[in-house]
C-alpha cells in the first residue's frame, strides 16, 4: 500500500494473530486476490473477493481486505462500507479502526476519523500507525503541539518509522521552526535515502533560513529520484533566482510548469523574458 505523507497514510498491518477462524483455502485466495490487484487487475482481485463474501459472508478478513482494495483506489466511501462490515464481525480489531480512520481523513471527517484512531489506540496502545494517522487529524485541525504528540508516540514505538518523522518534519515547517523541521527531515533521509519528498521538505525550510545552496542541493536530489517532482523544480528555480543564475532558474521554472506548477508561471514572467 502506498504512503500518504502530508495528508494520507494507509496501512493494513496486522496486529498480532488474527483470532477469528480463517480456513487455509480461504487465506491463499486472499493472497490469490491481493497478488491480483497488485499485478494491476483491480477487477480480477474485487471479483474473486466478492464471490469469497458471497460464499461466506462471515469472514471479517475478507471485508478488511476489501476495504484495503477500496481504500488503494481512492474510493473511501465503499472503503468505510467494506470496513464497517469488518468491524461488526470483529469489534476488537484494531487495524480495520485505523484504517477506516484514515479513509474518514481522507474525506475529510475528522471527528469520525478522530474516534476510530482513539478506538484503534485502546484496543492497542503501542499502535504507531494509528498515532501517526491521528497526528495527521490533529495538523489538518492546526492543532500542532497534539500532532508532535502523536507523531513522538508513533516514531517511539516505532523508531524506523519514517513516515511519523516526515510528518514531524512538516508539522515544525508549518510551525516556522526552520531549524527542528531540517533536524527531522534529515532524520528521514537517513532511515530512508531515496524519499524525495524528504529532500524537498528540507529544501524548502533551508530556503526560508537563506541557505539557498543547500536547497539547490536538496531539490537538485530530490529530482533525481523523482524527474517529474514538480514542486522540487519550482524550487530548485526559486533559489537559482535567489543566487542570480537566471538561465538556470528559467530553465527549472519552464520544466515546473510544465509539469503542472502553476506557480512557475509568473516567476517566468516576471523573471525569463
């Protein structure tokens, strides 16, 4: 499942030994599903788990992971059906809570998604995801020294967790900690050297303290791991300009822009012509 940084985190981790009754057969056709639907044929692995449910509608497992496929595909709304369902079968499960939470954030209802995180957080008290995606809930909410709470307990019980460390990160940019917030990108970037948005988050809090090399620096390797990160472009234009390498910094304002950042359109006005 892919990570949501700023914003958006889906997890599907289980917690421990799922104690409700799974046959064998059953867990190598979820394995056959999922093998499907990260293969790319989406329609394959909902087919194959919508007969699994008609054939048993009793299996929580089987709703979890449908919310799972839900969820991956941007579809909250049945996200949250499929993962009810689970829930109603198995009212202790900690991970289909979280993960109904963030499909709740993800339409941005923050009470409901507030409530399952809570939820998932009892039932499991050392659930560094769950902390993490409540984090997320307390920032969109601008309650910032709440979302450092929670992003500490997340990397505390998980100290690899490079997620919880990014969105600290941010959390402090937001802040207009300049300082704290580079203390944890950097942290990021050694747990995981090749997450581009790291090296642009850090890019942008050297950027406002005038350390304008070292954000070309930051943005010239967040582009190199990701040639179509548009806002590392942007930026990268931003402190070229700053330093007078005007040609250099058309140059990064035009592949912006045509990447789709706006932003880079006026700069190119009032700076390229």
């Amino acid at each position: 499942m892919k990570f949501y940084r700023l914003f958006i985190i889906v997890f599907i981790s289980f917690l421990g030994v799922v104690t409700f009754s799974c046959k064998q057969k059953d867990a190598l056709d979820l394995n056959s599903v999922e093998q499907s639907f990260e293969m790319g044929n989406s329609e394959k692995a909902h087919a194959d788990l919508q007969k699994m449910i008609s054939q048993d509608s009793n299996q929580a497992l089987n709703y979890y992971t449908q919310g799972n496929l839900f969820s991956e595909e941007g579809n909250h709304k049945d996200a949250i059906v499929a993962f009810s369902k689970c829930i109603q079968l198995k009212k202790d499960y900690a991970s289909a809570y979280n993960n109904r939470g963030f499909s709740y954030l993800a339409m941005d209802s923050l009470s409901k998604a507030m409530a399952d995180f809570n939820k998932a957080i009892t039932l499991v008290p050392t659930f560094a995801e769950a902390y993490n995606n409540r984090g997320i809930a307390h920032k969109q909410l601008a309650d910032y020294n709440k979302a450092l709470d929670d992003f500490k307990l997340a990397y505390t019980y998980t100290p690899s967790y490079a997620d919880a460390y990014y969105n600290t990160a941010n959390t402090f940019l937001l802040m207009n900690k300049y300082k704290e917030s580079i203390r944890f990108f950097e942290k990021v970037i050694t747990i995981a050297p090749r997450f581009a948005e790291a090296f642009h988050g850090k890019a942008v809090a050297s950027y406002q303290l005038g350390q304008f090399e070292q954000t070309v620096l930051m943005e010239s390797k967040a582009i190199l791991l990701n040639a179509n990160y548009g806002q590392a472009w942007y930026g990268r234009g931003m402190a070229n300009l700053k330093m007078s390498q005007k040609d250099n910094a058309c140059n990064d304002f035009r592949t912006a822009l045509n990447l789709g950042v706006e932003d880079a359109r006026p700069m190119m006005d009032k700076s390229c012509n």
